[in-house]
C-alpha cells in the first residue's frame, strides 16, 4: 500500500489575491523515468460571469497574463523558488 507524504500533497498558497484568480497552490510534478520533482504553481482561473464564450476570452486571458510576473514575484516571496506555472480554466 502507497502513502503519500505531506511533500506531495499540494501547498496553498495564501494571502495573495487577484481578480482573475480563484485559487493558487504548488504541486510537485514527477515526470515519467525521472527520479525528480519539478515544483509547479497552478493558478486557477475564476470562470468568468458573461454568456460570450469565445468572445472575449483572450482578453480575459491576457489580462491574467499580463500580471503574471507580479504574481509570481508574490509567491516566490512566500514560498520560494519553482520551476514553472500552469494555468487552468473553466
């Protein structure tokens, strides 16, 4: 039986706010064959409330894009050094 330490669960991360984000954590991701983890920050989106779909969603996503080194600057603060960001949406 496999148990999970707490060095794989997800961390979240706090006190950082933004408009377009719902929430942020870091995850370790192990890649197949490799005996090491990168450390990922995952930025969920918050869905957004109009009906236009496709519209204005890379508008939306520029906007996200455009704050992103701020964001990252904030949570290198806090929880230091990662290897890369994934953003998902809705």
């Amino acid at each position: 039986m496999m148990t999970l330490s707490s060095h794989s669960l997800p961390r979240q991360i706090t006190g950082i706010a933004h408009p377009l984000v719902a929430d942020m954590y870091l995850k370790k991701d192990y890649r197949r064959g490799s005996q090491f983890a990168e450390d990922v920050l995952v930025i969920e989106a918050r869905s957004r409330d109009d009906e236009r779909e496709d519209e204005n969603f890379e508008d939306y996503l520029l906007d996200l894009l455009t704050d992103l080194d701020d964001l990252k600057t904030q949570v290198e603060r806090q929880v230091g050094s990662f290897h890369r960001i994934d953003i998902r949406t809705q």
